[in-house]
C-alpha cells in the first residue's frame, strides 16, 4: 500500500516550498514576507496524541493543558485505564460526559496505530473518523502532523481558508467544498501549503495588528 511521500524535516518542506513557487509563485512570496522558516509541525502519534485532540474540544489553550494535567495525572492516556474508569474518575479529571464518552470510544475501538502509519491517507482520516467524536480536521491534522504525509489538507480549517483567500486575493473565504477544488492544484504538497497558509495568515494578522 502506498503512502506517499513522508515528511521527515526542514528539507522536506523546503523541497515542498520551492515546487508550490513553480505551482503558483504567490506561495514564493508569501514565503518571502515572513522572517522565520516554515514550521515542520511534527508530533508524536498514537493514543495519547488523539486523546490530547478530544480533550482540546471545544476549550481554550490554558483550560485544555489544565485539564490534559488531570488527565495525566489520572492515568487515563493508557487505553486499559481509559476503558474502565468510572464516570466519577472522568469527572475528577475535569472531562465532559461527552469528553468521556469520546475518550471510551478511542480507547475501545483498539486502533493500531502502527499500522496506520503503513496505509494511504484515505485510509487514516476513514479509520480515526469512525470512532466518535473523532472528525475529519482532526483526523487530517494527524496524518500531518503525526504521521507527516505531505499530500493532506484540511479543507474546513477556518485560518486555511482565511490564508488562502489572503495568498489568492479571492473576494471571500472560500468554503470548505471551494477549497478542496483549490487544493487539488498543490498536489503533491498539500500538507506544506497548509503550512505556509498557516503561517501567511499569521503574519498577515500580526502586520494588521501593528499597523
């Protein structure tokens, strides 16, 4: 099974830099405007990181790394804890019932996470999405990120959106079905346009913001 290409560190997005320049030079530029290089982004994957995801839901930065200490704390970002904590122990760890529903459908649904390395990307956001409370972005963020496939994008991602009618000077934010039609051209270097979209939108916020 093919996975395409990996990104494995700065050179991988510099390779990916300069072949989106010879796609549409508007991403040569942008990349010039900012002072520092383009983020590699790359995580740790398995359990632990898609609980982390879960526990972000829906909550600002400070209260999910609050609660994500709870959550450590408790033991539950070990699936075999995470499947038979009581209602209670979730409680204590400052998680939703929803939360916990969520975090008891990873744990059981027993993914090998592994495996998902080894299987197209298809096959990764197909697998993660099944299991509830789980959703597409979150599901793209991790074959970015996690696994470091350089063909993903998160279309429904608001600052990808806002990025993108930035770089392209479209009259309006394209929505989520206008950007998958837009990002089919950064073929094969999804996952590092979005990181230069990431990044250009960023810039551009903060230049607004001192002006």
């Amino acid at each position: 099974m093919a996975v395409g290409r990996i990104i494995k560190g700065p050179d991988c997005i510099a390779e990916g830099v300069a072949a989106l320049a010879l796609i549409d030079p508007r991403f040569g530029d942008a990349v010039a405007q900012m002072d520092a290089p383009i983020p590699l982004r790359l995580r740790d994957g398995g359990f632990e990181t898609v609980l982390r995801a879960i526990v972000g839901q829906q909550v600002s930065v400070a209260a999910a790394d609050a609660i994500w200490h709870k959550v450590e704390n408790a033991g539950l970002t070990d699936p075999a804890t995470a499947k038979t904590a009581t209602d209670e122990e979730y409680r204590a760890a400052g998680m939703s019932r929803q939360k916990t529903k969520y975090t008891r459908a990873l744990a059981e649904a027993d993914v090998d996470f592994e495996y998902l390395a080894t299987v197209p990307d298809a096959e990764v956001i197909r697998t993660l999405t099944q299991i509830s409370g789980i959703g597409t972005w979150t599901a793209e963020i991790y074959a970015m990120f996690s696994l470091g496939r350089a063909d993903v994008f998160a279309h429904g991602d608001l600052a990808l959106q806002e990025g993108a009618r930035m770089l392209l000077d479209l009259s309006e934010r394209p929505k989520e079905k206008a950007m998958r039609e837009i990002a089919v051209d950064w073929s094969p270097w999804r996952s590092v346009a979005a990181r230069i979209l990431w990044a250009y939108y960023a810039h551009v916020k903060q230049r607004e913001g001192v002006q």
